[in-house]
C-alpha cells in the first residue's frame, strides 16, 4: 500500500487575506515539504516572498545541480523533493538532469516562475511558450494553470501526481501575477484533503470505512459510471441496502450502476457546483465509488462542501484521485471494494420500508406530437425488460429517469464526453456485443445527423437494432442553455424539415413515423419482429434537461 497522510497542524494560521501564495505555501507544509531546491529568477520572485519559517531554500548555481541534489534527496528519502526553477531556460539547463529523474521514478515536484498571464502570449520576455510541452516526454504529468483560481487544486494534484501509482517528476508552470491574487473559500477543503492507495481494500481499511458508514446518521452513496463498467452492479445493490443511504448517480452518467425505480435511487446529482452542494448538505456521510468528483457542466460557483459532510472517494484511477478538490480519495479495485464493504456493514436492525418507485402520468399525443414522457413509458410496458438503451437526447433526460425502469447491468449507453455523434453508431455497435438482448438507440434529431451513415452498416449486416429518432426540430439542450446563460438570441439553434424516413431507407434501414400510441406499439412490435434494423420517427414536444 501507497500512502499519503498529510497531516494539517504544521499549516500557518488563516492570514487577514487569504492569497494563493500563501495557500500553496500552506500545502507544502501540510505535505512535508519543508525545502525548496532552487536556482531563482525574476518571474520566481513573487512566489518565494513571505516563505514560511519551516521551509529552508536550498541554493543551487546552475538548474542541473539543482534538480540532480532534489533528485538524490527523494530518492535517499523516499520523500517528494520540491524544486524551483526560472522559466524556459531554467527548465531547458534543469533537462539533462531530469532525464534520470524520470527513469529513476523521483518523485519531484518542479515549478517555474511564467510571465504575467496577459502577456505570454505576445511572446513577452522569460514567457514560457507553451509551457506544460516543454518537458513532455520527461514528466509523468504537467501543467499550467487555467486560471489563478485553480493554482491551489493544481499543485496539489502536482504533489499527489508525483507519488501516485507509479512516482516520478512532474511540472508546473505559475504566472507570477498569480500568487497575490485572493484566496478561493474553497482552497480550505484541500487542507483536509487525503489520499491512498491499496490493490485491494485491507482489512484496517475496510474496518474503518464500514465503522463510518454504519455510524453515519445519513449516509449517501454516489456510484458512478464504472461500477457497471466493471460489474459491481449487485455489491452496490446490497451496500446500499445494508446501510440504508439514499443513492445517487454522479453527474452526467454514461452507464446505470444501480436499478433507477429503487427504493432508495433518488436520482442524477445536478452537474452544478451550487446544485451538488445543495444536494449533498443534508448528508453526513457521501460515499462516492466508481466516478470522478465532480464533472460539473453548468457553471453555478459555491462551497463544494459543507464543513460538517465527511467524504470519502473510491476508484480506481489515480488521475481521477489526484485532480478532485476535496475529499479523502482511495485508489483501489473498486468492485472488490464494494463486495468487501458489502460484506462489512450489517443490514440495518430496523429496516426502513423504500417501495419502488412509481411512475409519473403520461398524456396521450396531440396532433401526432408525443410528449417524450409518453414515448418512454410506451418503451417501458412495450419494449423487453431487459432491453439495453443507448440515449442520445439530452433535452429529454428528465422524462426519461422518471419513465425508464432500468434493472439489468449494460441497459444504458451515454455520451461519455457529451459531444454528439456517439448515439445512433454506438447503438449499432452494443446490438453487436448484446445478441441477446434488445438494443434501442434513442436519438434526438440534432444529435441523429451526426452518425447517420452508421444506418448504413447496420443495414449492411442485418443489425436487429431499434432507432428511436425523437424529433422537435431544434437543439433542445441548447435552447435549456441558452436561458441559463442569458443569451436568448444566439442562431443555429433550429434543425427543421429533416426527413429520416427518407435518410433511412437511402441507407437500407425500414422506417416509419408515428402519430399515435397505437402507432407506435405496433412499429415496435413490429420492429422486434423482423430481425432487421428498424428507424421509428417520432415528433415530439419541447422539453428541457
């Protein structure tokens, strides 16, 4: 086992004003870093100011003695050794030396001092071009911060980089402007951040965490995405019912780790910081396993935490560990984690009755226009239970967590990065994989003209797969966007007249539109039937995410 224990109470008091110096300065001690090795210029200056009196600068007259002393140390030491070096030509004279830094495995932090970020890129004087480039392949990670905001969370994933999995030297590239810029609130969390890693949860450790959970008054259990990935889906399932938690998925899923109309399912966390955070305070304990923390969409700033919320994060990538910005991270084999801590908690005493969820009422179609809602509860009472969806049609999730019931592991596909296109071909890709179960691909129209051709293939190989193309003539996602971003009058936001029946059958794929439930019955039925690929055309009402 891998471990970082840092512990807190060498960090400096809060100054009067918080700045991203003197924060970074309070992560160097919390990580016992208590030396910087460094040969300094200009662009270093502002960040070695007001130095705390535990950290000694080790002076070197040129970069590659520098790095070659920080080297020796972490290797003699075992520990992270800091270096400090003057822009691109203290990292160019460092280079030679960092060439066995890499192959020995040294765990180096090494920072430069960049120009002001206005500047860099009219190429003004000790600019670092295109820094986090510039010592690829001889860093295992770099970086440049996107903001001064983000200086804090980037140095800390820096130290943790450097040890996680396999050690070795990473960069990092500052503006010097940044460090007097004020402190985020949020900078705090990672003062009490911890992070860990285990091949497999050890006893001490599975211990410890059952011993949180069956204390916690509230727990909430956030699975992700990859607990279906792996096939974790029943430890998470009995987790959840030995303690009792309210479950949710992370933001933004692209698989169902866990049955959607379970008692205890309570939904996809929001994808806004303010939205998490509101969510997650009611809680004392959050469990998250299998998924980052957090990817956010729409930006909504707040706390990422309330003080009172302890948080624990399982996975099993270290990258993921290391950049989130809050929480104690455990690295590990996520679904043995999950049958160890499943084995671990014992069932409540007093079970608390969750019936499964109902299900919302649905309006018939108006005019031959369906509400999404209605489509999905059809799909629901008419399509096999067992039936795998690959969902592209971000204006309609809403209607569909409300109407789906969704139990066997693989029954849902999503966009990962949610860029568009990976519906309608992903779709023909999983009735590859699944023959033995049914696979509906429902794609809103915007997203359809992106992987259309795939109609093609699936025609060409007699895929049994089931396009549901649901169609309202806009980008409806955009639409949602748009108000939250206040820009109501921004074009291409419309995509009318497209005719799919047309498009499909050019590619060789039987199509039908529908106007009504009846309609829509018997083109599924009749679909499942034929052993080919099918296309369902249905329009469809605006509705938002």
């Amino acid at each position: 086992m891998k471990t970082q224990e840092y512990a807190a109470e060498k960090t400096m008091a809060p100054d009067s004003k918080r700045t991203v110096r003197s924060v970074v300065h309070d992560l160097m001690l919390k990580h016992g870093i208590f030396r910087i090795f460094g040969n300094p210029g200009s662009n270093e200056l502002p960040f070695l100011t007001d130095l705390p009196e535990e950290i000694d600068y080790v002076l070197g007259l040129h970069e590659q003695a520098v790095v070659g002393m920080a080297d020796g140390f972490a290797q003699a030491s075992g520990e992270v050794a800091f270096v400090n070096l003057h822009a691109a030509s203290g990292t160019g004279n460092a280079m030679g030396a960092l060439t066995n830094s890499f192959y020995s495995r040294s765990p180096l932090v090494i920072t430069a001092g960049q120009q002001v970020r206005e500047t860099i890129g009219m190429h003004s004087f000790l600019s670092n071009v295109e820094a986090p480039q510039l010592t690829k392949p001889l860093t295992k990670w770099s970086c440049e911060p996107a903001s001064a905001s983000d200086v804090p969370r980037s140095f800390n994933e820096a130290v943790m980089q450097a040890q996680a999995s396999a050690p070795g030297p990473v960069y990092l590239s500052i503006p010097y402007d940044d460090w007097e810029h004020e402190a985020n609130a949020n900078d705090e969390l990672l003062l009490r951040r911890s992070y860990s890693e285990e091949h497999e949860l050890s006893a001490s450790a599975v211990e410890h965490l059952s011993g949180l959970i069956s204390a916690a008054a509230r727990p909430a259990i956030i699975l992700g995405s990859a607990v279906d990935t792996v096939g974790a889906n029943s430890a998470a399932i009995t987790l959840a019912e030995n303690t009792g938690a309210d479950v949710y998925l992370a933001p933004s899923p692209y698989r169902l780790p866990f049955p959607n109309k379970h008692g205890q399912f309570r939904g996809v966390l929001p994808a806004s910081i303010r939205a998490v955070n509101t969510t997650l305070a009611a809680y004392d304990l959050v469990l998250v396993i299998g998924a980052p923390v957090f990817r956010y969409h729409q930006h909504e700033p707040d706390h990422y935490l309330g003080e009172d919320v302890e948080f624990i994060h399982i996975t099993d990538d270290p990258n993921e560990a290391t950049r989130a910005p809050f929480g104690t991270a455990i690295v590990t084999d996520i679904k043995r984690a999950l049958e160890l801590l499943a084995e671990a908690v014992p069932p409540q005493e007093t079970a608390i009755e969750r019936p499964w969820q109902s299900y919302p009422a649905t309006e018939t179609p108006v005019d031959g226009i369906f509400d999404p809602a209605r489509v999905f509860a059809l799909l629901r009472e008419h399509a096999p239970v067992d039936t795998s969806y690959v969902v592209e049609s971000t204006s309609t999730n809403a209607d569909f967590w409300s109407q789906m019931d969704l139990q066997e592991p693989a029954s849902y596909f999503w966009p990962a990065s949610g860029g568009l296109g990976f519906g309608l071909p992903a779709a023909v890709g999983v009735q590859m994989a699944l023959t033995d179960r049914q696979v509906i691909g429902i794609i809103g129209d915007g997203s359809a003209n992106y992987g259309i051709t795939a109609l093609w293939t699936a025609a060409q190989y007699d895929i049994p797969v089931i396009f549901i193309v649901l169609k309202n003539g806009t980008y409806g996602a955009l639409r949602w966007f748009s108000q939250l971003l206040d820009t109501p009058d921004t074009p291409g936001m419309d995509v009318p007249d497209i005719d799919f029946l047309s498009l499909a059958q050019g590619y060789g794929v039987q199509a039908h539109a529908v106007d009504t439930d009846e309609d829509f019955i018997a083109a599924l039925a009749g679909a499942r039937a034929s052993g080919k690929p099918h296309l369902i055309e249905v329009r469809t009402n605006l509705t938002q995410p």
